[in-house]
C-alpha cells in the first residue's frame, strides 16, 4: 500500500499560511499564548512540521527549540501527517504479552509503512502507544475512534478492508 520511505515533503498552502499568519497575530500578545496557537496550527495543517514550527517560532519571537520541545513533550501534537485512518496498536504491558508486538509487525508489513508512518495515498497512519485501558480486551488497536480487541493476525486484513 504505502512505501518504506516515511520522509514527506512538506506541502503546505499559501492559504494555510495566511490561516496561521492570521492566529499568531490575534493571539500574538496574549500570556500562555503557545499551546493554543499550536493547537490551531495543527488544526490547520494536520501535523507540525519543522516548517510550521519555524514560522511559529518567528512570529511569536520563541526559540524553535522551545517549540520543538513542546511539540514532541505532548502527545496531541505530531510532526508527521496523520492518515484518514489513524490505526494505534497498544504495546502496554496486558497487550503485548497478549501479541501486540506480532500485530504490530503484520500492520507494517501490510501497510508498508513503520510506527510514525503514513501510506503514501494519506488513507492509513500507522503508530503504537501505551495502554488505552482496554486491558481486558487485550490485544487491542484503535482506527480513529473503533477499538478492536482480543485480536489476533488474521483479523487485520479485514478490519483494513472496512476503510478502503
């Protein structure tokens, strides 16, 4: 589906820009300012690229490493694209002694891409987390919103098929 290559050129709009241009400067001079302009910047262009996080950084007169810092402390904040399909796999501790590792594995293969990644048409992303306490339905993996549990490999196929 996708390629093993997960370096993707940014591509932002001129539109994006001026939408970004347009919350800095609304919010420009406002205290604690950073975490909702970020917000809105990924809200904007999907992801934070270093691109977005330099423009960021000289509208708002912040370090870019203080930015850069805040980005990836945070979870809700990615600098990669994220498909239409966001698929995490659960790798806490109830799931992974439960197989989440080999699920894990089968989703980068039949996807093409590794944890971080997204296929090359922006349909599936792909990325492991901690536990989402479903425990109980170990192993477990989310697209978007649906949580799948006590998978097994054969399962993946046609839980991919439901979003194609």
């Amino acid at each position: 589906m996708g390629s093993q290559n997960n370096t993707v050129s940014f591509a932002g709009t001129k539109e994006q820009e001026a939408a970004l241009l347009k919350v800095i400067a609304e919010h420009k001079d406002d205290k604690g300012a950073l975490m909702p302009i970020l917000q809105k910047a990924q809200g904007i262009y999907g992801y934070l690229p270093v691109e977005v996080q330099t423009i960021v950084s000289d509208e708002m007169n912040v370090p870019l490493e203080k930015i850069y810092g805040i980005v990836t402390f945070y979870s809700q904040f990615s600098l990669s694209p994220k498909g239409k399909y966001n698929v995490s796999v659960c790798l806490g501790t109830a799931c992974y002694v439960k197989g989440s590792g080999e699920i894990f594995s089968k989703l980068q293969t039949l996807l093409g891409i590794k944890d971080g990644g997204c296929t090359e048409d922006n349909k599936f992303s792909l990325e492991s987390c901690r536990c989402i306490g479903a425990c109980g339905l170990a192993p477990v993996l989310t697209v978007n919103e649906d949580v799948y549990g006590k998978l097994t490999i054969d399962d993946l196929p046609g839980i991919l098929k439901k979003y194609e």
